[in-house]
C-alpha cells in the first residue's frame, strides 16, 4: 500500500460572536480551490470533517453543530471603498455540502481582526491606540459592513471586558454596522408586514417575512404552541417538531421567491431561517442564569440548519433589528409595538440588544443599517492538515 500525503494549509481558527470557524486567506489555498466549485467545496469538507455519519465531526475542525461547521475566505477588496472581501460557507455536517447562500453575522465579528493582523489592506492610517474601522464587502450577500475594531499598542485588542451571552469568557467589544442589509430588495418579498402563510397540516400560520440581514420568517410562538422561552434541549431532540418547522421554512422559503418549488429547500438550508417570537417572560437561559421580564423587550428564538441556534445569529439579529423598526410586524407587536429604534431580546443564552434604522426610498421602506456589538479572537492559528488523497 502506496503512503498517503497530506497537504497542509494556512489557516486560523476563530471565534466571532457565538460561532467558531477555520478562516484563510484566499491565495493561502491550493490553486485549484481558489475558485468557486467543486474542487473547493470538496477541500473545506474535509477541513471540517463532513459528511460525517455519526454528526460530530471528529477528523476535522467542525464542532458538529451550526455554529461551529463554518469555513471564511478573506481577500483584499475588489470593491471601492472596501478594506476586505469576506466570503462565507456554511459546512453541512451529515452531507457533502457547502451553502455559499448566506452571510454569518456572527463571524463577521472576527473578519476585521483577520483583516488587520494579516495586513490584507493597508493598515498604516489605523490609530495605534483606539478604534479602527474596517469596511468589509460581504461576497455572499454583496453587502457592506463596517467594523469598528478596539487597538492596543498597534495591534488588534482581542481581550476586553465585554460579555456576550453565549460566549463564557469576556473579550474585546467589536461594533458591527450592517449596511443597506436588505440591499436593493424590499425588506418584505410579499409587499405585507403580515401574511397568512399556509402550510399543509397547520392551521393558518401569521408570518413576518423579512430580508434584511439573512431571510428570515418569524412567526408568533403560540401559532406553534411554544412559548418563546424554549432551550436547544426542548426544540433539537423533537423529531416532530423539527420536521414541522423544515416544512414552514420550504413553504416561507416559495413564498419568498427564494426557491420556486418545497423541493428545493433541501439544497438550502442556511436560508431562510424560521424564528419565533413572544412576548417578555422571565425565564431560565441555559447557562442556568435569570433573564427577567423586565430586562428585555420579547422572546426570540431561531433555527440554523436544522437545529435551535443555543444563541442567536448575528444576521438572524439583523433582521430582528430591522423588523421591529417597522410598526405592526410580528416582531414588533411582541415588542410591545410603536416606534422601537433598539430591542434587547431574549434567547437561549441569554440577552442581545440591536439596533435597526428604517427609512423610506419613494413609496418604501429602506433598510438603512443595523447595529450591534459582538467580539473576536485567535483560538489557533498554524496550518490545517487535509489527506491529499480525499479532496
């Protein structure tokens, strides 16, 4: 039997928000996965370790879950005005597939860091000391974010006291501003804050259908007979109910104009994400921590392939943030109603307060910007190992 080499690539490994992912630098990869295709989609599966039958991910980086099978390729921009190209896939985990159909909010937070560290732009104008602003185009999506990264002695200030609920330890405060996220959509696909969204074998379903941020359908919590304040270990073991909310989501998704047929949901399952939502309640978040009624506006909770997010995606909260800007969508009215520039928000982990920005473009509205705070940092950072023989 012939040796089997392995080719080892530079590589980082990342947190950003409540995700982690393998970032690289785009002419760091093999030649032949520095374009679109199968080739690379074959090379970042077995980075992460999928398709994995047994769904944890052991001979790869993936952590076998949403938040942790994610792969991030950085350039310098092609985009005037730009500092970084950031190019997201999301990893299946129990099939060969890489969804490019989306952006990852969450690990956005790390991409400005990256960025800096790895002198993909020019960095002698950023401050010694301070805040730098980096301005990322997100490939994904076409979309621009700007990042406002803390810096200490001439480098990325990755340590802080700001805590994230999801993240255990505190860290450097990364302000996010998503710009223009529905982009030149409209915020809502159908024209309606509200529609009636029929879905065989449940009743007539009220939805918010909103494209700002990431695709997202919310629905009110007591239309699925939850309650809003549901943890991973209530929704994830729940065949039932997981097979009920992958039906909702095809439907929303037609219903969208993201696909033209349910069948075609399979092949997409980063977007749309369902979400539902209620109102404030106190209750317990998984960390074992009290979230009172008090300290929040609504419940929010969020699926990502397949499974209940154990927090809430960063894009998922920009579409909650532009959402409840706009009297009369489901997310505003659990929100008490009215006019809300900022929502703090309820979610398995704990809390996140966003910021969306609403404004009108002839007869409709605009989505200006969302704004929320997240943090970064290295894990690791070396080369990742990949056997030749399986790419």
């Amino acid at each position: 039997m012939s040796a089997r080499t392995q080719i080892k690539i530079p590589a980082t490994y990342m947190r950003g928000g409540t995700s982690k992912g393998v970032f690289f630098k785009l002419d760091d990869l093999p030649e032949f996965a520095q374009q679109a295709g199968p080739e690379r989609d074959a090379l970042l599966l077995r980075v992460i370790g999928s398709p994995d039958p047994y769904a944890k991910q052991t001979d790869g980086m993936g952590g076998a879950t949403s938040s942790t099978s994610k792969t991030v390729i950085l350039s310098a921009s092609t985009q005037p005005e730009h500092d970084v190209d950031y190019l997201f896939g999301q990893v299946a985990i129990d099939r060969p597939f890489v969804d490019w159909s989306g952006n990852c909010g969450n690990l956005t937070a790390a991409v400005g860091a990256f960025a800096i560290t790895n002198k993909l732009f020019d960095t002698s104008a950023l401050p010694t000391d301070g805040i730098a602003t980096v301005r990322i185009w997100q490939v994904n999506i076409g979309k621009s974010i700007i990042a406002r990264i803390p810096m200490s002695g001439g480098a990325v200030q990755e340590t802080g006291d700001f805590w994230l609920d999801g993240v255990t330890f505190p860290a450097g405060e990364v302000q996010l501003e998503f710009l223009d996220p529905a982009g030149d959509g409209a915020i809502f696909p159908t024209g309606n804050v509200v529609d009636d969204l029929e879905v065989p074998g449940e009743k007539l379903l009220k939805a918010s259908l909103v494209n700002a941020g990431i695709p997202t359908i919310f629905l009110n919590a007591a239309d699925l007979a939850l309650t809003g304040m549901e943890l991973q270990s209530d929704v994830n073991s729940n065949t039932e109910l997981l097979e009920r909310l992958e039906t909702i989501r095809a439907h929303g998704a037609v219903r969208m104009g993201l696909i033209e047929d349910i069948s075609e949901a399979e092949s997409r399952q980063h977007t749309p994400k369902v979400a539902w939502v209620a109102p404030a309640q106190t209750y317990t978040a998984s960390s074992g921590a009290a979230v009172n009624a008090d300290d929040i506006d609504l419940l929010v909770r969020a699926m990502s392939m397949g499974q209940l997010h154990h927090a809430m995606m960063g894009t998922a909260a920009v579409a909650i943030g532009i959402a409840s800007a706009v009297p009369g969508t489901l997310v505003n009215l659990a929100a008490g109603g009215g006019d809300l520039p900022a929502v703090r928000f309820g979610h398995p982990s704990g809390t996140l307060k966003v910021g969306g920005q609403v404004g009108k473009q002839g007869d409709q509205l605009r989505a200006e910007k969302a704004i929320m705070s997240r943090s970064a940092r290295v894990l690791m950072d070396g080369f990742v190992h990949v056997p030749n023989d399986q790419i």
